[in-house]
C-alpha cells in the first residue's frame, strides 16, 4: 500500500483551457498544463506553459517547459525555453536548456536545490 500513496498524491494532468483565465494561485501535487492564462503563483510537480499560456507569478516545479509567456520568477530544478517562448523573469535552476530562438530576459542563477529557496 505504501507504494501506492505516491501515485495517488501525484494525480492526473490538470490542464488550464486557452479560453480560462484563472486569477490566483495554483498549488496542485501532480503535473499541470497551461494554455489559458494564470495570474497568480504555481507551485506543482511539473509545469508546461503551452504556445499560447500564459503565467505571470511565481513558479515553483520539479520540472518546467516554456513554449508561451511567463513572467515573475522560476524555481525549478529542469527548465527548458522551447524557441518561441517569452520569459521576463528571475530564474533559479539545476538544469537549464535555452533553444535557438527563445527569449530571456532577466537573471539566471545556478543553484543545487532550487526548490529549498522558496
């Protein structure tokens, strides 16, 4: 059973549509998609900003994927900047994958255990 408990907290995607715009946090235990807007903080096990998301906050996640908009601060052990994307933001990582045609802007810092600072 106790091998089942981790599974159970972690949950299904839960996915924001194109058309929401949710105002607030999010603090969810398992993976999140958003295609839709979000003005407020996240903090999940993993994040992906779609093409058209947006978040303005800060993120807290084991693993985050920016194809849309983010703005505020990143705290993420893997971050990855697909190429159309459009980060403003203070980043603090343990990986960090930059693709040709991404856009950065901010500060990015190194650090072991990124998720600790928050």
């Amino acid at each position: 059973m106790h091998e089942l408990k981790p599974a159970a907290s972690i949950g299904r995607t839960l996915s924001i549509p194109r058309t929401a715009t949710i105002e607030g946090g999010i603090d969810y235990p398992g993976p999140l998609v958003v295609e839709g807007t979000v003005l407020g903080d996240v903090n999940c096990l993993s994040l992906v900003v779609a093409e058209r998301g947006i978040v303005e906050g800060t993120i807290k996640s084991e693993t985050v994927t920016v194809a849309g908009e983010v703005s505020g601060e990143i705290f993420a052990n893997e971050l990855i900047l697909k190429a159309a994307c459009s980060v403003n933001a203070e980043i603090v990582h343990k990986k960090l994958l930059l693709e040709s045609g991404a856009f950065f802007e901010g500060k990015s810092r190194r650090h072991a255990s990124p998720l600790q600072l928050v």
